[in-house]
C-alpha cells in the first residue's frame, strides 16, 4: 500500500509530539473524571429534590447544567479518541498503520461533527444548536457575539469538509464497500498531512465550544440566576 503510509518524522518532533499527546490524555481524562462525578451529583441532586418536593423551577435549571456537563464530558471523550488516533500513528510501523489513523481520524472527526454541532441543515437538533445555545440565552445572553463567532468557524469547517467529501469517505470507511477495490483505493489516497489539517480546524472549533461551554458554566454558578 502507498501513499497513505507513515511520513518521516525526525526524533525531536516525535519526542514533541508524543509529549504533548500524552499531556492531553491526562488533562482530558482527569477533567472526564471530575465531569463524571460532577454529573452523578448534580442527578442525586434533581432526583432528591423530585422525591421529597416535587417539580420545582430549579429542577429545570438543573436539567439543562446536567446537559452542558454531559456535552462537556463528550468534548473530552472526543479529544482522547483524537489524541489516540494520533498515538496509534506515532507508534505504528507499517504503511497500512498510517492508513488506518487517517481512517479513524476521519471517522472520529466525522461524527463527533455531527453529535457537537453538527452540518448546517440540522444544526438546530445538535449539543452546540440546541442545548448550549438555549443556555446561553436563558443565562449568558451576553455571550451572544461569541456564540456567533463560533458558528462561523463552523460553516467554515462544513465548507472544508463538502470539499474534502468527508462523509462519502467516512461512509465507505465505516461501512467498507460492495467492491472493496474501492475502499483499498481510497485507503491507498488517503494523506495523514492533508487530514491532520482538516482535524486541526475541528480542533480548533471543538476548544472555542468547550472553552465557551466552560465559561458558561462556570458564569452560571458564579451568578446563578
């Protein structure tokens, strides 16, 4: 298989990269644990309250904190699927390794896409066009040109992906195909380079939502209205 192998790398950026993988791993995977336990209470919480009172206003703010906490431990699931992916390319040793990272990059990047926020016409069902949006507007309306600011680099990101014809990849990668001819032809095309810069711009937009989700948060418990 060529063309979609390994690319050299010299021993610094390696080390580098390696490093900062493994930095992501920890800092996701110990904000995942504190998310978890953090969404267990907040359940306890509204259950509590359910049981001994009934219904109250503040059961339904509570609902939609456990929400944003529940999109913030996906964010981080995500980021760790990513950093694996990346791990799994750096300690490959064959062609077909290489291959197989871009496929789950494409794979990965593909459908936490759709489970964020994800393509235009059906923004308004997804985390990012849904829940975190309503959230803002009930609690942080002020944060409205921010919100508006992410959503363009996230046309911009659907721009990109259309060009790349990210889902008809993703389609045939995931479902393999009923000539498989095709399937090895597109593993053979595939270029780690040129899908490490689209799942950089995915980067980039998932830290300006988790970033902004964040502070929405964090804002609401400082102010709690």
């Amino acid at each position: 298989m060529e063309g979609s192998g390994k690319q050299p790398m010299n021993e610094s950026q390696r080390t580098e990269l390696e490093v900062a993988i493994r930095n992501i791993l920890e800092i996701s995977t110990q904000y995942a644990d504190h998310l978890r336990s953090s969404i267990k209470s907040t359940k306890i919480q509204i259950d509590t309250n359910e049981t001994k009172i009934g219904v109250l206003p503040i059961d339904h703010k509570l609902r939609k904190v456990l929400r944003l906490k529940e999109f913030l431990l996906l964010l981080q699931l995500i980021t760790s699927d990513i950093a694996c992916a990346y791990r799994f390319y750096l300690n490959g040793e064959y062609l077909y390794e290489g291959a197989f990272s871009a496929k789950l990059l494409i794979i990965v990047t593909h459908e936490a896409s759709k489970k964020i926020f994800h393509f235009s016409k059906y923004r308004k069902v997804s985390f990012w066009g849904r829940d975190i949006k309503q959230f803002m507007v009930q609690f942080a309306e002020h944060s409205i040109s921010e919100y508006e600011r992410i959503e363009l680099m996230i046309q911009s990101l659907d721009t990109t992906y259309s060009e790349f014809n990210w889902e008809y990849k993703r389609k045939i990668l995931v479902h393999y195909d009923d000539n498989p001819s095709e399937l090895y032809d597109l593993l053979t095309e595939l270029n780690i380079e040129e899908i490490t810069r689209i799942a950089i711009m995915f980067i980039r937009v998932q830290k300006e939502i988790m970033e902004f989700s964040i502070k929405l948060l964090n804002d609401y418990y400082e102010s709690p209205k």
